[in-house]
C-alpha cells in the first residue's frame, strides 16, 4: 500500500505551492521532525540553497502535515530532484505519531543562501500552517542571495 501521508519542511509547506503541483494534497497540521534540523545546503538547478533536514540531537524540525492520492507520489517525485523520499515519524501537535514520507537531499551537500522567492514559499506556508512564532523567525532571518 503506498504511503499516505506527506511531511513537507520547505517551499511545499505553502498548501498553494504543493496544490500546483499534486492537485488532490489536503493539509493535515503542522508537526515536527525530532532531532532533524532546517538547513539550506542542498543546491537547485539555479545555483541557489534550497531546504533540506540533518539530523541534529535536540533539534527539531517543524513543517506540515499533508494527506496525498496513492497516484500523486510519483508527481511529486518528479518536482523533487536531487532528494530522496524516506519514511520519517512525525509528532503532531496532539502529541500522535504518524508515519510520513519527507524527502531529504542527497550528497554533495553545502551550505547554500537562497533566493528571497524561494524563503519567501516557506514563510507563506510557516504562516499559514502557524508554524512557531520562532520558527518564523529563524525563516526571516535567513541570510539572502
């Protein structure tokens, strides 16, 4: 049976964003990835970071819950080069933990700034998911190219 459920930490957190891209994706809630850690090191096809998790003991990576169709995961594969699809534990805000596919990015890795259009996805789906206010924060902060 194909997975069900789909963590997103980066540019598909904003639900408009990932709709474009696998139509029938339905938000569950925000969640988090212990002892994983938002980064910026994997490189896009511009030249320009884009996000990634690494595991980091007693961090903790919050993104977005989403329902995907058993037939949309090979879609959204396809918008995910350069990464891995892996299964990962995700605890959601009720404390439940649900079994989910994220995709983490595969070497060569190094860090990397984004583009402002890009921070700017992850930050209208931080947003609109009410990700922590620190969260939030940290996505603001991020150093630009």
């Amino acid at each position: 049976m194909p997975p069900r459920f789909y963590f997103a930490y980066g540019s598909n957190m904003s639900t408009e964003r990932l709709q474009a891209r696998v139509e029938r994706a339905r938000p569950v809630g925000r969640g988090r990835y212990p002892d994983m850690e938002l980064t910026f090191n994997k490189r896009g096809v511009d030249g320009s970071g884009k996000a990634n998790l690494m595991a980091r003991r007693d961090a903790c990576a919050w993104g977005v819950l989403f329902d995907l169709h058993p037939d949309d995961w090979q879609i959204l594969d396809r918008f995910e080069p350069g990464y891995a699809r892996t299964a990962c534990s995700i605890q959601l805000d009720t404390a439940e933990l649900v079994e989910a596919q994220v995709y983490l990015a595969v070497p060569p890795l190094a860090p990397l700034a984004p583009h402002d259009w890009y921070r700017d996805h992850l930050l209208r789906g931080a947003q609109e998911h009410a990700l922590p206010a620190d969260v939030i924060d940290m996505l603001h902060a991020i150093e630009l190219l």
